[in-house]
C-alpha cells in the first residue's frame, strides 16, 4: 500500500491508500474519491512532507565510485535511547488498541461518551488533528521507529 497526501478544490488537504501510483490516478480520473471533510469530488494529489524509492537509481555513466567507509558504531547513549523507544512501542502495541486510520473519528467518539474510555493508537491528518484540538480531545503524536530498523535488531 501507498499513502498520498490528496487535496480537494475546497483546500481540504487528507490522505489516501492506494495499491501504487496508476491506482491512484485510475480513481482520480474516475472520479471515484471524494474529500471526507466537504464531500467534493475535484481532488487532484498534492506534494508529500516525504517520499520513498521503490527502486534503486541506476548509477551514473562514468567510473564507478569508491565505496563509502561504513559509518561509525552509534554511541551508547544512542543505544540506550533507540532500546527506550523500541520498549516504548511494544507498550503501545500491548496496551493500546490499534484503530488505524478512524483514530480521529473513534477519538471523538471516546471523548463524547458514545463509547466507552480505552488506550487507542492510530493515524491523523493535521487536518484530524485540528479538528480534535479544537474539539478539545487531547492526545499526543508518538514518532515510532520501524523494529526493522534499529540497530539492536539489525544483527
């Protein structure tokens, strides 16, 4: 799954999941995706605050170059902290329900008493969250490193 950042002509900016590029732009001129916040049909993608590479770049023509050292061992106190957040996430992976993207929706529920009170973990748009601060639901974003990824597990 990819996740595009989407805006509608409203200005309304709110993400979507999509299989890969050409499905995207399938719905898009489909017109098959509506903007959740006013119901308008004209959305078009927007840039991301980040991107990823399926695929490696080809190299560039001309002599290949030298590989690069291999970077320096982190210092122990960056050890010490990855291992706090990697404790820190199997918590909230303990202790938390997983709602995924209806966080906003079953945080408001939550909060106006249509279900009953519990940890829950999900995703927001700024657009969500905003809607959450003014409607004075409090909750705090938690930057998580993929498990993958940390250095205690990359033996």
């Amino acid at each position: 799954m990819v996740i595009y950042d989407l805006i509608c002509a409203q200005g309304h900016h709110f993400e979507g999941w999509f299989t890969d590029l050409e499905d995207l732009e399938a719905q898009l001129n489909e017109n098959k995706l509506a903007c959740p916040v006013c119901s308008d049909g004209q959305i078009s993608r927007c840039p991301s605050t980040f991107g990823l590479v399926k695929h490696a770049r080809p190299a560039p023509p001309g002599p290949p170059e030298p590989p690069l050292p291999s970077p320096p061992a982190p210092p122990a106190r960056m050890l010490e902290a990855l291992k706090q957040l990697e404790s820190l996430a199997g918590h909230l992976e303990r202790e938390y329900d997983d709602v995924g993207s209806g966080f906003a929706d079953e945080a408001l529920k939550i909060h106006y008493g249509v279900t009953q009170p519990r940890n829950i973990r999900g995703l927001s748009t700024a657009a969500q969250e905003e809607i959450l601060h003014r409607e004075g639901v409090e909750f705090f974003k938690v930057p998580l490193l993929s498990r993958k990824n940390t250095p205690s597990t990359n033996n």
